[in-house]
C-alpha cells in the first residue's frame, strides 16, 4: 500500500535518468520526452549550465531566510525583469502562487475586489487560483468558490466589457489557454482589452506559467501581441526543473507590496535563484534566441505536413514551441499507444494531445516525434473505419 494520497493518475514508468529530450526507465526503455515535464524543462532535461549552477550553490548555503540581504535573487530579478519587460519581481514556489500574489496585489493597488477571467482557463489549484480558473472540473467538492471572480469567454470582448464595473481590478489571461486545449488568444480581442483597461483603469495580468521562459518563440507570449501589461506570472520553465514562480510588475505597482504586505519562507530559496538565472542566461543568448526562431518554424511545418491530412484529426492549433491537435476521439487511447512505443505526449482536455518539446530537441526529433503521431493515428483510423 502507498502511503502516498492518489491525487495523480500515473502513467505505468518510472524513470531512472533523464537528459536532453530522453527520458530512461528503470527496465532501460528510452523515452522521446515532448511534454518538458509539463512545460518545466524548457532547455531539456538537465541542461549543463543549470546543473553547474546548482551544484555550486549547494556548496556555499541552502537556506538562510528573506530576512537576509540575497544578491543572488537581485541578479535573478534584474535578468528576469530585463527578459520579460518589466520592473519588480516577487518570488515564489510556483505558478499557482505567483497567481495567487498578482490577485492579493491587483486587491491591494486598487482597492477592489472584481477580477474578470475566461471560461477554460487555468490557474492553479490553491484557493484563489482555483477560482480564478475556468473549469468546473477542478473545483468540485471544494466549494463555495470565492465569489469576486467572473469568468467570460475567451476572445470576447463584449463579454469583458459587459462584466467590468466600478468594482473591476483585474482582468486575468492566458494568451493561450494551455490546459484548456492550446486554444490562442486572437489578436484584435488581446488589443482590444489592452486598451479597455487602460481606458478603465483595471490592471491586465497575463498568466505566462506555461507560455513563458521561450515557449511561444518568444521571451514571453504577450510580446507577440503589441500591449504592455501590468503584471504577469512565470513559473514552470524559469528553473529548468527546480520549484520557483515569479509574480512579475511595473514600477507603479512597487509601493503596494511593502514589507509584510506579502511573503513566502522557500520563495526565491537560493538553490531554485541559481537554477533561475543560470536558466536565463541561456535563454537570453542571443544565438539560443535565433535557433529557437528557427525550430518553431520547423515545429510548425513538420507538424502540418506530417498530421493534417489525417483522418480524426479535427485541427492543430501551434503556437510557437506548443501544439495542440485535436481529435475527434479521445485523445488518452492514442497517448498511451505512442507512450508503449517511446513517446511521452500530454492531453489537454479530453479530445488534445498536447505537445511541449524542450526548446533545445532537434529536428530529427521533432520528425520522429510527428512520425510516431502519424502512425499512430493512421492505424487508429483504419481501425474504427
């Protein structure tokens, strides 16, 4: 008996080592890892330089307290503000609390309560990040939900406009809902609720968790999108694997998070700190920045050509260095098919099977990847045909 509680439905694979874009189990199967632990291993599976990193601060101290001067989270901070385009940084442990810091300072700043969100998004699973997000599915048997949320949907305008009143803080986005499909924020509608906010005076909070660190070919999703926002969230790539968020702000909203306004005992702990920077400081080559521009495009064609003329497929949805594609069975048959032949894939939702490559797989792995996708759901299709 495990006296583990059975909150995750694991897959039957224990993994012995893992490096690169391969996962090894302990019988000695190799593995094509194309989910990056979840969008985490953005540089793959123990990159060089974070490891070396680590193993340095291991040496010098693990944990001292926020109490404590750390130039080690001011280095992470000034790299991760200069990435991502903005001021302030606060540390966490994750995504979810990185979410859960940006709705306490939206509060704060604006002395309102309201935060407009969109139905299929996902936020994270603590409290507030639980009702922020937009699928029942995760909040059942954990109700009341707190009520100052309100969820619209995604890529409508008059929705949020609708919702938004004098109580509003907040608008919080995904621009692309990750969990909720690979579905992606059209632009005109991202232009549109920019300038809504400003106009109103809401603050818009863009949920990078997944899409940041590179993933969208770009430092951070929203710049593809010509808007400046208040706040957004990182987590999942920023520590090539170790535990860390980042609610991440402009200089207006320094003033509002003083001391004891907010605060985390692990957040910003120095192990996770040089895993963060030592994984910025690859990401911000700029040699990393143009093969990454050049393998999303390779990403995207190889996936058309090889999955879109495929009987079941409905549609593929790529954004960057993710892809959803869509099928008109359940996608968890197939997932667990190209698991048995070497190919870890993720669903999202019941009918995707999501793609998160590491940033660093090569095109050989990506055609072997789509190759192993086709064939797989060509002999579906001729199954149930």
């Amino acid at each position: 008996m495990s006296n583990l509680f059975p909150v995750y439905q694991r897959w039957d694979i224990e993994p012995a080592e893992a490096s690169g874009c391969t996962i090894i189990d302990k019988a000695g199967k190799e593995y094509l890892d194309f989910t990056s632990g979840i969008g985490v291993c953005n540089l793959g599976h123990r990159p060089g330089a974070v490891e070396a990193a680590v193993k340095e601060q291991l040496g010098n101290f693990w944990h001292v307290s926020n109490l404590f001067e750390q130039s080690g989270q001011e280095k992470a901070a000034s790299l991760l503000c200069e990435y991502a385009g903005m001021d302030r940084a606060y540390f966490a442990n994750s995504g979810a609390e990185a979410n859960e810091a940006a709705i306490k300072l939206a509060r704060k700043a604006t002395g309102k309560t309201k935060v407009i969100t969109f139905l299929n998004s996902f936020h994270g699973r603590t409290f507030a990040a639980m009702s922020a997000t937009g699928q029942e599915k995760i909040k059942q048997g954990y109700g009341p939900m707190l009520e100052t949320f309100v969820y619209v949907p995604f890529n409508d305008i008059d929705a949020v406009k609708k919702s938004a009143d004098e109580e509003t803080a907040a608008v919080m986005l995904e621009m692309v809902q990750g969990e909720g499909g690979i579905h992606i924020a059209d632009k005109a509608f991202v232009s549109e609720l920019a300038a809504f906010c400003k106009e109103k005076g809401i603050l818009l909070i863009i949920d990078e968790i997944q899409t940041g660190i590179g993933r969208t070919a770009k430092p951070f999703a929203y710049m593809h999108f010509d808007i400046q926002p208040d706040m957004i969230t990182s987590a999942k790539g920023l520590g090539s694997g170790l535990p860390i968020g980042a609610m991440l702000g402009k200089e207006h909203l320094a003033e509002e998070f003083g001391p004891g306004s907010h605060g985390s005992t692990f957040g910003g702990n120095p192990i996770a700190i040089a895993a963060a920077s030592a994984t910025l400081a690859e990401v911000m080559n700029d040699g990393f920045v143009t093969e990454l521009e050049q393998l999303s495009e390779s990403f995207k064609s190889v996936l058309l050509d090889r999955l879109a003329d495929i009987p079941g497929v409905k549609d593929i949805r790529i954004f960057g260095m993710m892809a959803g594609v869509e099928l008109a069975a359940e996608a968890n048959p197939v997932l667990q098919e190209l698991r048995e032949k070497g190919l870890i894939a993720l669903p999202a939702g019941t009918h995707v099977i999501r793609l998160l490559p590491p940033l660093t797989c090569t095109l050989a792995q990506i055609e072997k990847a789509a190759g192993m996708i086709a064939d797989t759901l060509r002999a579906s299709a001729s199954v149930h045909s």
